[in-house]
C-alpha cells in the first residue's frame, strides 16, 4: 500500500512540475476574453473624474482604471469630506451581467448587478431589511450625458417606489 502511494505521489508531482514548467504564452491582441460588446459596456466610465453635486459642490475625485487585461474597471473614490472606496466592476460572462463589489474605509461593503448598454449601467442589491424591517434594494445608475459627463444616481427602492436617494453626481473628465 505505502509503495503504491508513493508512485501515485511521484507521478503526480512528476506531472505537477511538467505542467509549472511549460511556457506561459501572452494572451495576444486576437485572443482578447473580455472584449466582446458585454464586457465593453462599461467602458464609458473609464478614467479621472472631478465629481459634483448637481448644484456644483464638489462630492469628490474618481479614477476607473482597466485592469486584468481589460476584463476588469477598478473604481478608486476619493470623497471631499475624506471618504475612500473602491469597487471591482467586471462582466459575468457565466451570469451574463455586470457585476460590482464595492468596499470602502468605513468597512461598509455593497454587491450589485445588472446590465447595461449605449452608455447606460444599471446595477442593483438584492433584497434586504432595514432598520424597521422593510425590504428595500439599492440601485445605482451611469449615464454617459451628450457632453461626455456620466450621471451616477443611487437611489433606496421599497418595491418599485424610490425611497431615498443616496447620491447624485455628474462626473467630469480632469485635464
């Protein structure tokens, strides 16, 4: 039994460092996963933001870079009253939706999804209770505007009905 075993594991370790010891290839310019419609729809939001209030108040800075070979938007938040978060963004391609994990300096995380198209991101919680056990849901929305600004609504929803509205920026490209 102890022999067998043992020509089990050198066989598999004998595999093991034939397969750490191919050669890894790059993913050439044809070979590109995330470049397909879905995984680009997102793309609009791509890059360095001054963010304000729709009265003009500055709300903070955002920098949305691709990452993972372009499969990946990763949000760096800057708020002007010292806030920080960032977020993944990326296309379930199994799911066939966007999805978002955001986490911030105060611990608080949120998970969204949804889909978006021609500019437009809508992205949404699941269910939860809050503090009066109502059920209610996030939901937040990118609009790319006819000036090149993107509009980010985040609304509290009971139900279809909007509840709250949690933040209302326009993003502007810094130069």
């Amino acid at each position: 039994m102890v022999r067998c075993l043992s020509s089990i594991l050198a066989i598999t370790l004998v595999a093991a460092g034939q397969l750490w010891s191919q050669e890894v290839k790059p993913v050439s310019e044809g070979d590109c996963p995330c470049c397909t419609p879905e995984h680009r729809a997102f793309d609009f939001w791509e890059g360095e933001w001054e963010v304000q209030t729709p009265d003009g108040s500055p709300a903070g800075t955002n920098r949305i870079v691709k990452v993972e070979g372009g499969c990946v938007l990763q949000e760096f938040w800057k708020g002007a009253t010292g806030d920080t978060g960032t977020s993944l963004n990326f296309y379930n391609l199994a799911a066939e939706q966007w999805e978002q994990l955001w986490v911030d300096n105060s611990g608080r995380a949120l998970k969204l999804a949804g889909r978006g198209a021609n500019g437009h991101m809508v992205m949404s919680s699941e269910p939860f209770r809050d503090s009066e056990g109502r059920s209610r849901m996030h939901r937040i929305s990118w609009t790319l505007q006819a000036d090149g600004s993107v509009r980010q609504l985040w609304e509290v929803l009971e139900g279809q009905e909007v509840v709250q509205t949690l933040f209302d920026g326009i993003y502007r490209r810094r130069h």
